[in-house]
C-alpha cells in the first residue's frame, strides 16, 4: 500500500492508533465493570447513552468552531476532558457522575470513535496526502486503529499477571485509559500549523456550515444515523456482557473473542482499496457490507460460543471494508471546503443515531438466548445498505468520473 504523508498525517495515525488502544479494552470491560460496582442493565444502558449522545453533542461544540479556533487546540482540549472523564470512572460509582463524565469525555463502549477526533482527523487528513491516494489513506488510517483496538481487547488479560480481583482489574484499565488520554494530547501538541482550515481568500466563502453540499450531506447523514442505530445493538461493550450472560464467557476469553474480531477487521482495510478501484467506492461499501450483516443475524442461532464466536470472526472480515470507502466516499463528493463541517454533521448524524440504540439495553438483554441484539441490528443494516444503493448508485467521486 502505497502513498506520501506528510508528518502530520503520520502523526494522525499514532494518535489513532493509542486512542483504539484505549477504546479497545475499555469497550471490552465497561459493561462488566458497571455491573461490578452494582449499577442495573438499565443503569448501563444509560451511561452507554450518554456516552454516544455525548460524543454527539462534543462533536457539534468542537467542529462548529474548529476551523476558527484552531483544530490543534481544539484536539489537544478534547484528549485532556477524555482523561478527566476517565478519572471519573475510576474513582466514582455514582451513576449521575459517571453520565455526566460520559456526556462530555468521549467514553466509548463501542471500541470506536464517539467524539469530536474522527471528524477532525477526517478533516484533516485529506491536507496531508494526494487525492489518487486519498482512499488507501483512509484505509491504512483504519487499518492502524482495528490493530490497535485489537491489541486493546487483548489487553484485558493483563490484570490476571497482577492477581488483582475482577474490580481492581477493572481500574487498572481505566487508570490505563487515563494515560492514554493523556499522551495523546502530548502528541497532538507535536501537530503543524499545516492541520488548520486554510483561510478563505474572499469574504464570500466565510460563510458557517454547508451551502452548496447540503443536500447531498442531509440524505447521507439520515442513513448514516440508521446505520448506528443498528450499529449501535451491537456495540463491543453489549456483545461482551451478551457473551457474559448467555455463556458465562470469562474476561480472558472475552479479551481473546474481540482481538480476533478487530484483527480480522484489520485485514479486510487492505483488501478495500483495491475493491474500490475494480468496483467503485458505493459499490464496495454495499457489496462487503450486505453479506457480513447476513452474517451477525446468524451469531444468536448458533449451538455453542464457538461457533457463535466463528460467525461473528466472519461478520467482522466483511464488515469494515465499508468504513474506508465511506469515509473517502464523503469526502469526494462533498465540496473540499465544506469536508470539516460535512463531516462534523455525518459524525453527529452518526453519534445521535447510535445514542438511541442503548436505551433498549435492559430489554434486548433480558432474555440472551433470544440475540435481540444481533437480529434488530443485521436487519436494520440490510435496510440501509439497500436504501443507500438506491439513492446514491448514480452520484460518482472525481476520480470514477471517467
């Protein structure tokens, strides 16, 4: 894989990179922590909903001023609350506390990005590379964060090296998560002035937000939010404590589940920039994405953990093809100056939706044997995958033109 970036986008994949880390571990034991510390399903479901609703709401503050206050400061602000809103968790079982912490720290149960960093790393990235290697940037970008949330879902055995009981395992890794946060923000200190929105050149073209792009960027941001809705039934944190209720799966186990999904995750980036050239951006992102959400509706049938466990491998070596190509996808299509705030809107459209799906924890998991979560999730996937193909098979980047 083959393309030039600049120190800043070089910077950007280690930033992503120790973030995933971080997401990766904390994803896996943030339901068994909070039912550790005694707080209820529901009680989780609503912290799982702040945290996405949350990262919503830090996306739409930081990115509508981004361009004018500065990405890098705004980057750097945005890894220090994700510290404090670690400090939080590790020292408090106080569920109000632990919602606010979720709300404004981009805690994710996810394994992936809920807050304000991917909207501007995305934004950035384009700067620090050419267009005829925008898509394999993309997917090296996602490439590095899979391997290291991966890593992160390993790394939920390390406690056992330590004897420590389940709960202080459990803080060990919050307290893991804290540094993270905070060398993160040292890295981005390191960032260039290159990272900044190039200033405009008339006043005409200062205008806030959208103008020419909306449209595209409204029916792109309605399925991308009923995307995560269904998405979101399936966070990391759910499928562990569903693995944990429906086959007493221990932490180690769980730990090696999650780094087997994010490996196969990881490799599948590979294949997709070379899918994308042969077939198209839309196509890829349809044609990878339908079999795999085939695939998670057949996880809850299957007779053993296993097997269960072999399925959702498979789901994860197709599903991730798409995030690349959607991700170059969105940017070519939408006008370069409007890429920060089309994907400032796309990220919240994305956050808001998924921020829905947790309030139905408590419901979806009452009966495990069920696997509520995975066929409200593969089904409603299927639905946007279609729906997407239809409104957008005709809408090609520059570089497809031809």
């Amino acid at each position: 894989m083959g393309f030039n970036l600049s120190r800043d986008g070089w910077l950007l994949f280690a930033t992503c990179g120790l973030r995933s880390l971080a997401y990766g571990f904390l994803s896996v034991i943030l339901g068994l922590y909070l039912d550790a510390i005694g707080l209820s399903v529901v009680a989780i479901g609503w912290i799982f909903t702040a945290a996405l609703a949350g990262g919503a709401l830090m996306t739409i503050a930081i990115t509508a001023v981004a361009d004018s206050f500065g990405r890098k400061t705004l980057l750097i602000a945005g890894a220090l609350m994700m510290g404090l809103a670690g400090w939080a968790f590790a020292v408090s079982d106080n569920p109000i506390v632990l919602v606010i912490a979720a709300i404004f720290g981009t805690i994710s149960p996810s394994g992936k990005e809920v807050g304000p960093f991917l909207s501007l790393e995305q934004a950035i990235l384009p700067q620090t590379t050419s267009d005829q290697n925008r898509t394999a940037v993309f997917s090296a970008y996602n490439l590095v964060g899979s391997f290291a949330g991966a890593i992160g879902a390993l790394a939920v055995g390390l406690p056992s090296f330590f004897a420590l009981t389940a709960l202080a395992g459990f803080r060990f890794l919050i307290w893991g998560y804290v540094g993270a946060a905070l060398l993160l923000a040292l890295l981005f200190a390191f960032l260039s002035p290159a990272v900044e929105a190039k200033k405009p050149t008339e006043p005409a073209k200062s205008q806030v937000g959208l103008q020419k792009s909306r449209a595209m960027v409204a029916k792109l941001a309605g399925l991308f939010a009923l995307d995560a809705f269904a998405g979101a039934f399936i966070v990391q944190s759910i499928v562990a404590y569903w693995f944990y209720l429906r086959y007493q799966t221990d932490l180690t186990a769980l730990g090696g589940i999650f780094f087997g999904t994010n490996i196969f995750a990881a490799l599948s980036f590979l294949a997709a920039p070379a899918l994308a050239r042969r077939f198209g951006l839309l196509n890829t992102m349809v044609f990878t994405h339908l079999p795999s959400n085939f695939l998670i509706l057949l996880v809850p049938l299957m007779p053993s953990v296993e097997w269960a466990t072999a399925v959702l491998v498979l789901r994860y070596s197709l599903s991730q093809m798409d995030v690349p190509t959607r991700q170059s996808y969105t940017m070519a299509v939408v006008d370069a100056d409007e890429r920060a705030a089309a994907a400032g809107i796309l990220s919240v459209a994305r956050n808001a939706g998924a921020a829905m799906a947790p309030l139905f924890t408590g419901a979806i998991l009452a009966m495990p044997k069920l696997g509520l979560p995975f066929l409200l999730a593969g089904g409603i996937k299927i639905v946007y995958d279609l729906w997407i193909f239809a409104l957008f098979r005709y809408v090609k980047p520059p570089e497809e033109k031809s």
